[in-house]
C-alpha cells in the first residue's frame, strides 16, 4: 500500500478554489455548477473557520499474480474490502507503472499530480496503516521484553489486558519452536516475572527445564518457597494433600483434594455420577472436621483411608436413607485406593512426612520425566 500527502502552503492549495469560487458567481454559472460550488465552499469554509491543514493526497493498494484469474479474485477482494470502508475503489489501469515506480522511496517526485484530490490532514491520515514503534502497555501485570529495533525495555500484558479488550477469551498460551529455538528460556524468563509479582506458579515439566529457576527462587527466600519435586527410585515424589500449616482448608483446596481421590479410583473411561462425587466429597469434609477436632491423629492419606474405611462406611450402613452400591460402591474405591494405602505399591505418594503445606508455596515444580511412561504415577 502507498501513501502520499502533498504538503505544500495551505494558502498555496486554497488559492486556486478561490479564486475558481469568485470567477464562477461573477459570471453567474452558480445555477448550472451549482454542485461543485457547494463541496468548493464547504471545504474553503471548513479550512478557514478551523484552521485546517489542507494537503493533496493520494493511497492505493498494489496488487499483483502471475494467474489472470487469480489476479481478478485479488482484484474483487480488495475493491470488496474498500467497499466496506465506505470507499469508492477505482481500479487503475493507464499509468499503474507510473504509480509503483512513484511509491518508491524517493521517486515521489515523479508522482502524477491528477491521482490526488484535496482534502486535511486529520482525514488524510485515517487511511494510514497503523504502524508504530513498540509501546509497554498501561496495565499493571505483564513481563518485561525488549524492543528489537532498539533495545529499549517494554512492559507488554499478555494475559489480562487482551481479555478485557476482547482480543482473547481465555489465558492460554501455544509456545511452538524448534529444538532450541528459545522456548524454555523464553518461559522461565515469564514463570519468573510472574511469581515475582505475587502469581502462584505450579509446574509439571519433562527435562528439568526449570531446577535452575527453582533453585534461584528458594537461595532468594531462604528456603520459604520454591519446591522442586522429581522422581528416581530411591528418592519418590510424594505428597501430602491433607496437610495445612494452619488447618484451614477452603472450598477449593477440599475440591481438589476430592478430584484427586477421584483420579485415582476412576479411569478416563469410567463415567463419574453426581453420587459418587458427592459422596467422596462428604468424606473428605468429614475427615477434615476430624483432624481438626483430634490434633493426636496424623494427617495423611492412611489416616484417611482407615477413616473411610472403618468409620465413614459404617455411618453409610446405618443411615435411615441407605445408598445403594450402584450409586455409590465404597468397597470398589477402598479396593482401587488399597495401592496407596500403608505396604501397597505407592504407599509414598500421598503419605509425605516432610510436611510441606504447597498451598502457601508460590513456586512449585513437578518434574516427571522418569514416569511419564507410568500412567498410575503420572496420574
């Protein structure tokens, strides 16, 4: 696309109007030019009352294809387009060379003045194309990047700023490159700025991409935050979903203590009914109220599991409005959930000892490279 204002002396531009306005009502041609004296003295009137900038301008779109019938597609879509825009397109075809060879940086000299119309500035320059430098956004979250031509530091809100105008609908984000393109600096460089302005950060990584960054965050706050969890043999992730330090358990901490029991008794094929989830929820509320009522008995998952097993299922036996196994089969969970239980194969998952309370943790890491292959630890 090319743009072209000619910026001459506004009065230089007037004078030639005019002096046509004066000729034209002495020789009394208003009725027959009545028209063209109209938009003349609108436009001198508009110039003078406002002191307006008047300018020649000119824009066109330079199209081109080597297929005939592709070039007329070319040629509908962009006449279509400029429709919308309230535009009248007319499609060049006399001095078209003269007018790519003017568009040329330093050849506007050679520009044919009769492709302009007269019109201001502020017009004029609603049909540039909005290009600029680079500008750090006003909201008040984002990250830190550099602008590439100069260097210079902007802050750019990548998240909630396009969300309130509309130009996405959720906070996702697609990092697609190639094998070292930058796609692991680039997020350590947004998980960093981002926990540095109060953002909880859990990730689960393969590759150990992020134990540097980990273990930057947990030198800087003195080992108050900053938990990197990884798997081998000797040493197991494990955790312990029912520890506070203060006891307080919110809706959605008891949410997501109840989805994950729910994880790990269904399968994905498996359909999850509203008893059966309301149910595990009532127990897990249950069980709460019961560690926080006994400090004595330890919070964990074995602790739970003899509270599921023996107390919550014989209160379930004695209710006036039984549930029925089809709704809900507690000895089927028990039995699925056995592995997790004390001398079962994962009886350190959920059964941590170092007591580490990961909702007061902002920084935590999750690295399963070695069991990504092992759909039940992976889970």
């Amino acid at each position: 696309m090319s743009r072209l204002l000619v910026t001459n002396k506004s009065f230089e531009l007037l004078e030639p109007y005019e002096g046509k306005l004066s000729r034209t009502v002495l020789r009394g041609e208003s009725s027959r030019k009545g028209a063209d004296l109209l938009d003349i003295d609108q436009y001198l009137n508009e110039a003078h009352s406002f002191g307006l900038q008047s300018v020649r301008a000119h824009f066109n779109v330079l199209a081109w294809s080597d297929d005939v019938q592709e070039l007329r597609h070319i040629r509908n879509d962009v006449g279509s387009q400029l429709a919308l825009m309230e535009c009248r397109p007319r499609h060049n075809t006399v001095d078209a060379a003269t007018l790519y060879w003017a568009g040329m940086p330093g050849n506007a000299g050679d520009f044919p003045a009769e492709e302009s119309f007269y019109t201001f500035i502020e017009p004029a320059v609603c049909f540039f194309t909005e290009e600029t430098n680079y500008k750090s956004s006003s909201s008040p979250f984002g990250i830190k990047l550099c602008d590439r031509v100069s260097g210079r530091p902007l802050h750019l809100d990548i998240s909630d700023e396009p969300m309130k105008k509309g130009i996405i609908t959720n906070r996702n984000k697609f990092v697609l490159g190639g094998s070292g393109s930058g796609k692991s600096f680039f997020m350590n460089h947004l998980v960093r700025q981002y926990w540095e302005q109060g953002t909880h950060v859990v990730l689960v990584d393969t590759g150990n991409s992020y134990q540097g960054l980990c273990e930057l965050i947990r030198r800087k706050t003195k080992g108050e935050d900053g938990v990197y969890f990884t798997y081998t043999e000797e040493h197991p992730i494990s955790f312990n979903p029912f520890y506070t330090d203060d006891y307080y358990f919110d809706v959605e901490k008891k949410d997501s203590i109840k989805t994950l029991l729910l994880t790990l008794w269904k399968t994905e094929d498996d359909k999850i009914t509203k008893t059966e989830s309301g149910e595990l929820g009532s127990a897990v509320n249950a069980y709460i109220e019961r560690i926080r009522a006994d400090r004595n008995i330890v919070p964990c998952f074995d602790s739970f599991y003899e509270y599921l097993r023996d107390d919550y299922r014989r209160e379930l036996e004695e209710r006036e409005i039984r549930v029925s196994r089809e709704d809900f089969n507690i000895d089927n969970m028990l039995i699925t959930l056995r592995q997790y239980y004390k001398g079962g194969r994962y009886d350190f998952l959920l059964n941590s000892r170092a007591n580490i309370d990961l909702l007061s943790k902002r920084f935590v890491v999750f690295e399963v490279d070695s069991i990504k292959g092992a759909p039940v630890k992976a889970a």
